[in-house]
C-alpha cells in the first residue's frame, strides 16, 4: 500500500484512538488482508484494531447458505472454518503490538432467533475478545442488501418495520451474549429510500424504551458506526439525536467503528466522531 486498488491513505491524526469494527478479505464483501488494515491503523495513530469479520449462519435466512472467505475462496460460515481467520488476527496480534498496535480478535454475528448456542459455541472454542452483534435482517429477509431491502420492507409498513427491528435488537441485547449491537438504526440506511425521510424521527419514538433497557439490564454497549457518513444517511449509526437519547437512558456508548470494508476506511471520521464517545481513549494494554 498504497497500490492500483487503494491507490491513497488520506492522512489522518488519531492518536489514542481504537476502531473497534473492520471487515477484511474474510469477509465476502471487503477488501484487503488484515496485514493491509493494521499497516493503515497504525499510520493513523490508532491504539487498537479489532477485526469484526462477518459472520452470518442463519439457517432459515431467504439468501440461503452464508459464506465467509478463506483464501480467496468462499467457504460455508461454520466454526471449522473461521480458523484460518482466527490464527491470522492471533499471529497480527503479536507483530503489531511491539510497534505500538493492539490487534483484537472480533466476529460481527448475524443475529437471528435462536442463535444463542452458536454463539456460546463459537465464544468456547476461539479466543474472542469482542462479540458485536449485527442484526441485518427482519424476518430473514436482509434489510442492508441494495438487492434485497425492496422484498423486505414491501412486506411492512413503516411502523411495522421499526418495530420489529427493535424487537430484534432488544432480543438480541437481552440475551447479554454481545459486547456490543452493531449500528443501532441501520435500517435507515435503505428505509429512507424505501419509507422517505419520516423513519428517522420513528426511531426516536418506537421501540427505543425496551431497547434501551434491556442494554442497560445486560452491560450490552453501543457503538459510533461511521460508515453512514461516507455513504447515505450522511450520519452515524445510531444518528447523533438518538444517540443522545440513549446517553440520557443511561446506555453504554463505549466504541467508535468504522466499519471499513477496505483499509483506506479504517478509523474514517474519527477525528469528529471521538467527541461521541466518553470511554473512547483506549490504553495498549495486552
Ligand atoms: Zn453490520
Ligand atoms: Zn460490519
């Protein structure tokens, strides 16, 4: 780096700071190897890099099986598989760390019903030192796949869709089974094409009370998730009004995530989203 495919890191000065949710090429949908990521972490000054690779094994999911990478190939999301994945952040772990960088071991997990003995059973058999939890879709339909969202919402009103979402979410967060829920009011990112611009301020209204509590019940935090600012809504998941509201209900908002796809995208927006969070300075301590 930089090379044809990520041609330019735009430098940024992120002292201090930790992204706590990046993709890699084990991921089918991102780009760039954990080697790539953790070389742009450390030029920006990051103190942590945790790797949230997705992983999404949802049986009874309308997209059918669900892949990870490995190696360039696509492989099924089982356990077996998520080694390769594991043994790479373990082995960045320890050549990054005596140069200043702290490289973690996440899974961002799918979320779906019933999901709570995979999870235990994935936490018992890797090292997992951060468990995000992205909820993606209702009634197993993706809601965040521009090829997809239209079958999901054309099912639902716009009140029905938000509240089921939080359904999911306070689910989800009441198992106590996650560090952290991914992107809170991620289904803005496709419901404002899909219901218009009044699915922001339902957010603020439905749902948030449950939600709110069974976080606080279960320590489960949120996280700044800045990827809606370099692409729509232009804003943070959860956006900056409801982001507060959580902060007045007393809900943990420990994390920065960026979300990155690619490794010019780690730590994007930081600089501004750090004034977000109030745990956000992150010691390189393990
Ligand atoms: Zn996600
Ligand atoms: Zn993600």
């Amino acid at each position: 780096m930089p090379d044809a495919e990520h041609p330019i890191v735009e430098p940024l000065f992120l002292d201090g700071l930790a992204d706590y949710h990046c993709h890699c090429d084990y991921s089918i949908d991102a780009t760039g190897s954990i080697d790539e990521y953790c070389r742009v972490a450390l030029a920006r000054g990051l103190v942590e890099l945790c790797f949230t690779t997705h992983y999404d094994a949802n049986a009874t999911s309308g997209d059918g099986a669900s892949f990870i990478k490995v190696k360039g190939k696509d492989q099924p999301a089982n356990p077996d598989n998520l080694a390769p994945y594991v043994e790479e952040v373990l082995e960045a772990h320890d050549r990054y760390y005596p140069l200043g960088l702290s490289v973690k071991l996440g899974l961002e997990f799918g979320w779906y019903a019933g999901c709570e003995e995979e999870v235990a059973q994935l936490r018992g058999r890797y090292p997992f030192e951060y468990f995000l939890c992205g909820i993606h879709e209702l009634e197993n339909i993706c809601f965040c796949c521009h090829d997809r969202f239209e079958a999901c919402f054309s099912r639902f009103s716009v009140e029905e869709a938000v509240d089921k979402y939080a359904a999911e979410v306070a689910a989800a967060a009441e198992t106590g089974l996650f560090n952290t829920i991914a992107h809170l009011d991620y289904l803005r990112k496709y419901g404002q094409n899909f219901y218009g611009p009044q699915i922001d301020d339902l957010f603020l209204s439905r749902g948030t009370e449950s939600v709110f509590n069974a976080l606080k019940r279960t320590g489960t935090a949120l996280e700044v998730n800045t990827a809606g600012m370099r692409r729509q809504p232009a804003d943070y998941f959860p956006r900056v009004k409801l982001l507060n509201q959580a902060r007045r209900a007393g809900v943990d908002i420990r994390y920065l995530g960026s979300d990155a796809h690619r490794p010019e995208d780690v730590g994007y927006d930081f600089d501004a989203a750090a004034s977000l969070i109030t745990d956000h300075v992150a010691a390189c301590l393990d």
